[in-house]
C-alpha cells in the first residue's frame, strides 16, 4: 500500500473521530490542570487516543466489526449493534453535530430561526458525501482533513504567540493526582464507541484502496498517523486553555472568546468554521456507518435509502426534541461504554478460544449494572448515602469507571468456577 493512501486513509481516520465534542474538552483541561498541564495531558491523551486506537486495531484482528458479535444469537448481535448505531446516530450524537455546529456559526450572527434552514443546509452536504462512501478517503482524507489540521495550528500558533492569561488556582481534581483525572477526562469522552462504528469503515476504505495488502499491518500504520494528529491537536488546543485567564462555562466558549479576543469577529467565524467542519466530518462517518449497518442486516433497505433516512430523522431531532432525547440517551451511552469495551475484550478472548455462553453473560451483566452505577454519578442522580459507600468501597468510582473491577472479578470469578467444573466433571 502507497504512503500517500496511508496517510490519507490515516487523516480520514483522524477527521471521522475530531468531533465537537473533542475540540471542547481538552481547553477546560489546559484551563484547569495549571501547574500540572502535562501529567493531565497525558492521561487524557492515554484514554482519549489509545483506548480507540487500540480498539480499531483489535477489530481489525477479529476480521471486522461484525466479528465483535458473531458468536451471538441474531437477536443479541442485531439489539448491540442497534443501540449503537442509534445511540452515535440519529437519536443522539448525529443531531448533536448538527446543533453544536449551529451554535458556534449561525447563532452568534442570527437568531433561532435560522436553526432549521441552518441544519438543512448540514443535512445536505452530509448526505453529498455520505451517499458516496467510497469516495470517503478522497473527500475527506485529501479535502477537509488538511484544511482543518491547518486552521487548528493558526489557533495554536495563536496562543502561543499572544498568550492571554494564566488561572492562578488549580482545579481541584488536578491537585491529589492529575494524571488519573487527565485519564477519567479522556474515558469520558467515549470514543471507543465511535470506535466500533467506525470500524466498518475504516476497513472497508482500507480493503477497497489495495484489496490484496494485509489488514492489520496497514491498520495499525493508519491507527498510527491517526493517533498523531489527534495528538497534535488536543496538545495544542490544550495550550490554548492553559494560557487563558478567564473562566468559561465550556472549552467550546473559551474557544470562541480567547479567538474573538485576538482577532474580533473573523476570529468567531474562523472558530465556527473549524467546529462546523470537526462536526461535519463525524456527521458523514457516522451516516454512513449507520447506513451500512442497517443495508447489511436488514434486506430490502439499500445503503442509499438508509443514508437517506438517518439524515432526515437526524435533521427532525436537531430542530424539535434534541434536548429531550439528550436527556433519554445520554445515560443510555454512558451504559453502553463499558458494555462496548467488554464485547471488545471478550471478542478477543474468544476469538481462538471455545465459547462459553454462560460465562459472556455473566461479564455483560456485570458491565451493564456497572455502567448503570456510573450513569447515576456521572448525571448526578446517586443518592449521597449510596454515593459515599461506593465513594470509600467501590474502585475507581470517583473517575467514572467503576464498573472495572467488579466486571474482570465476574469474568475471572465465572471462568474459573467453568473451568474447575469441567476438571471435576472429567475426573468423575
């Protein structure tokens, strides 16, 4: 495979995962961490860029996706990979793209009127690149990966070169341990699911752009260049933060007011231009994932009609009820992370091992009543008493992740015991 495809392959990569949501966060960590900027950074870019990085690449092992699920009954493989895709789809974080991207280029200039025509026009170019899947790597490896990448590094040069200000007070989650708030940060922003969507893609423009070259060696150099970029970027937009010296409610207004500090208007519009196009990149990845998921596995729906569907149902939930589903979704998503990670981990497992149904159970179910516990904490919905048990008995809790231990104690715990069975069984 040529280099130039590798890196373009590699900046599609890199684009499809550079949503809004990935250009807010790393800000408020710059903001927050002060003293402690680098030990936060790189627990942030450990979880934030490794665990999808490694999730792709351990797809690509498994032969795809699909592979994930394959030893599932059909009902489980097609209930997973449903509330996934409607989860980072139209439910969820496909309107979000589209409202977000208002947010920072049409609403400063206009009033909210302008929300529907503003998310037709998103809904038009996406579905211009998203009903050509095949020409994803040219689109936007070639086009609008490089055009982003370049108005990321002005803002960088930016603030590097007109610094605004530095907090004089740490964050307080920094102080005690900052790179494990630095790895909570880039737990949270739960791209191993954006992961296993775009997994479907990113092998299928690999086999399509040299159909006789190995996946996973390719892969891995892809996942590489990927990951480089995505570093570069949370690095610098991370020292944007760090060096400016008012509180913001978001890293998406701290943004937008440090470039209107600079440069005034063009500085606001530029930062709007940059979001739009972040959003627009994850919006055409995930349509198309979406779409090629639900042309694969339910017959008599072509890709070009389910392309057209999710667009347009993401479009209505952009304009009438996006807060709504939020609210509905969003402790949905934040569930569906462990239990994504676990599918991952026991896929791997199993890949050249027998299947044990009992045990992929038992695993799942612990993920899932761990994901639960998160989802109160995390939305604020735990009650203190409960709060505070788990605060002083359950590990890691406090960053998020408490599902972790007592998921591998039930995966181990149950293997074990199978495998001691099967010992006494065969001795009788």
């Amino acid at each position: 495979m040529s280099k130039s495809s590798l890196l373009t392959l590699g900046f599609m990569t890199f684009a499809l995962f550079l949503g809004a949501g990935n250009v807010i966060f790393p800000p408020q960590l710059g903001q927050g961490s002060g003293e402690f900027f680098w030990p936060a950074t790189i627990g942030f870019l450990i979880t934030a860029v490794g665990l999808p990085a490694l999730t792709l690449i351990a797809i690509g092992y498994m032969g795809g996706s699909e592979a994930l699920t394959n030893k599932l009954p059909r009902a489980g493989h097609l209930l997973f990979w449903g509330v996934l895709f409607s989860s980072i789809g139209p439910l969820f974080s496909l309107p979000r793209t589209f409202s977000v991207s208002f947010e920072f280029i049409a609403k400063p200039f206009f009033a909210d009127w302008a929300l529907l025509p503003f998310t037709l026009v998103m809904a038009a170019t996406t579905l211009f690149f998203a009903l050509s899947p095949g020409k994803l790597m040219d689109r936007i490896g070639k086009i609008l990966t490089p055009v982003l990448l370049l108005m990321l590094l002005f803002i960088a040069i930016s603030a590097f070169l007109y610094p605004h200000g530095q907090l004089e007070n740490t964050a307080e989650q920094y102080q005690s341990f900052a790179i494990a708030a630095g790895l909570s940060e880039g737990y949270m922003t739960m791209d191993v699911l954006g992961a296993v969507g775009f997994g479907w893609l990113v092998i299928n423009a690999l086999k399509n752009a040299a159909p006789n070259a190995p996946v996973v060696p390719n892969l891995i150099k892809i996942v590489l260049i990927s990951s480089i970029a995505m570093c570069f970027v949370y690095i610098a937009i991370a020292f944007v933060g760090a060096n400016y010296g008012i509180v913001e409610s978001n890293g998406g207004a701290l943004l937008s007011n440090y470039m209107n500090w600079i440069y005034g208007t063009p500085g606001v519009i530029l930062m709007g231009v940059i979001v739009t196009l972040a959003c627009l990149t994850t919006a055409i990845g995930l349509s198309c994932a979406c779409a090629e998921f639900t042309s694969q596995n339910f017959k008599g729906i072509s890709y070009k009609a389910s392309t057209i569907i999710i667009v347009a149902i993401t479009t209505l939930v952009a304009n009438l009820g996006l807060d709504l589903l939020i609210a509905i979704t969003l402790p949905l998503v934040v569930v569906l992370h462990p239990v994504a990670i676990s599918i991952i981990l026991l896929g791997l497992f199993y890949l050249k091992r027998p299947f044990n149904g009992l045990v992929y159970s038992l695993t799942i179910a612990a993920a899932i009543t761990g994901g639960i516990v998160d989802a109160f904490k995390i939305l604020g919905k735990m009650p203190a008493q409960l709060h505070d048990l788990f605060v002083t008995y359950l590990p890691l809790y406090q960053y998020n992740a408490g599902w972790i231990l007592p998921t591998l104690g039930t995966f181990v715990l149950s293997h074990l015991l199978l495998q001691q069975n099967k010992k006494l069984y065969q001795s009788a």
